[in-house]
C-alpha cells in the first residue's frame, strides 16, 4: 500500500493537531510536518516533498495564498489542498488559478475529509458543495457584466442607411450576389459595403457579423 505523506499548515495549533491525529490513524496516511505560518509551510515542503500540503488561507508571516504560489513554483508535482473556514470568491479563484487541487472547510466530516485527501492524491480536483456554489455565484456575475459591456460596447456603433439595409440583407442570409442585385449595385460594389461593416463592426466573417448585428438592430 502506498503512502501518503502530508504536511499541516495551520496557525491554530488544535486544528494543526487535530488533523495530525486524524490523519495518522489512516495507514496509508503519514503526516511528516506541521508549520504554523506559510513560510514555514514553504521551507518543510521544499525539505520533506510530502505528496499533498494541507494549507490554510489565514496564516501570519505568509499567508496560504502566497505560500501556495511559492509551492507549486519550487515543487510543481506536490497537491495542495487548500484547509479554510473562509468561503472568499476571490480566495477560490485565486487558489484555483495558481494550482490549487481543492478546497477543504475546516468543519467537514472526517470521513469526508479522508476521502478527498485519497481522491486528491489520485488525480481528482475536490470541491465541496458549499465552496462550488460561491464560485458559480462569481461566475454567473461575471458572464452577467460581460454581457452587460458587450451590448454597451455595441449600442455605440452607428450604422448609415445603406448599412442598414446591407445589414437587414446579412441578417436574411442573403449571399454577396443577391444583396447586389437587392440594391442595385455592382457585386464589386457591395463586397467593399460588406468589407466597410465587418470593419465597422469588428468582425471578420458573416456568421460573426449576424451575431453583432442581431445584438444592436
């Protein structure tokens, strides 16, 4: 049986002995260091390379966030599992961008909390219900501004009359041939019109062009 060695970084020393004693009861878990701040998180990973770091968010000295950056820069094949009671968007995004393989909160079942250390380990990214809800939250908040810029962005561009009527051709799906016999104009002619809107636009195809100008007509 293979085992896992883990370090605990925690600045509370009855959560940092807790999960020792929790986790040394597991035979194929061995808890080989325990720091009480991220700088020390950082100096016992880089000396004992554990399999997987159990890292808090608030620590003095060094916090989680900044410990875990210096971690997977200096051991990039170490799991880290970030150990918080603090539910912060910006805590799981940041954790999640610089290599973080999962959130623990600090109250979960220890059986639970078993499980993912071994689902980790394996491969698998652990994210607790409580957690993954505060990160859809941000998402849908971010697709919503998003959206939100793209129509201002778009409400400013002002089309002439004859890019009216060239963009209600587009929009019908009419092809270059067709919108230059619809206006009266040479084929020439309306490819420069439909070269001119995709400019104006920003866009660099007909299916691209559909999609902007279906958003401001």
């Amino acid at each position: 049986m293979r085992t896992i060695k883990i370090v605990i970084a925690d600045d509370q020393m009855l959560t940092r002995e807790g999960l020792r004693t929790i986790l040394d009861l597991e035979d194929d878990f061995e808890v080989v260091g325990v720091a009480k701040n991220g700088e020390e998180a950082c100096e016992l990973t880089e000396v004992l390379q554990p399999d997987l770091v159990l890292l808090d968010i608030q620590m003095p000295i060094m916090d989680g966030i900044s410990a875990l950056k210096r971690i997977k820069h200096s051991c990039p094949n170490i799991f880290i599992l970030i150990l918080t009671t603090f539910i912060e968007e910006d805590y799981i995004v940041e954790g999640m961008a610089n290599g973080a393989s999962g959130y623990m909160l600090k109250d979960m079942d220890a059986d639970k909390m078993i499980t993912s250390i071994r689902d980790i380990v394996s491969g698998q990214f652990i994210l607790p219900a409580a957690v993954a809800a505060k990160l859809a939250g941000r998402l849908n908040r971010f697709t919503e501004d998003y959206a939100h810029f793209q129509r201002n962005s778009l409400s400013v561009i002002k089309l002439t009359e004859r890019e009216e009527e060239l963009a209600q051709l587009i929009i019908k799906g009419l092809n270059n041939r067709e919108i230059a016999d619809t206006l009266h104009i040479a084929e020439g002619t309306a490819r420069n019109y439909i070269s001119n809107l995709y400019g104006k636009l920003e866009v660099v195809d007909r299916a691209q062009a559909i999609v902007r100008l279906q958003a401001i007509m």
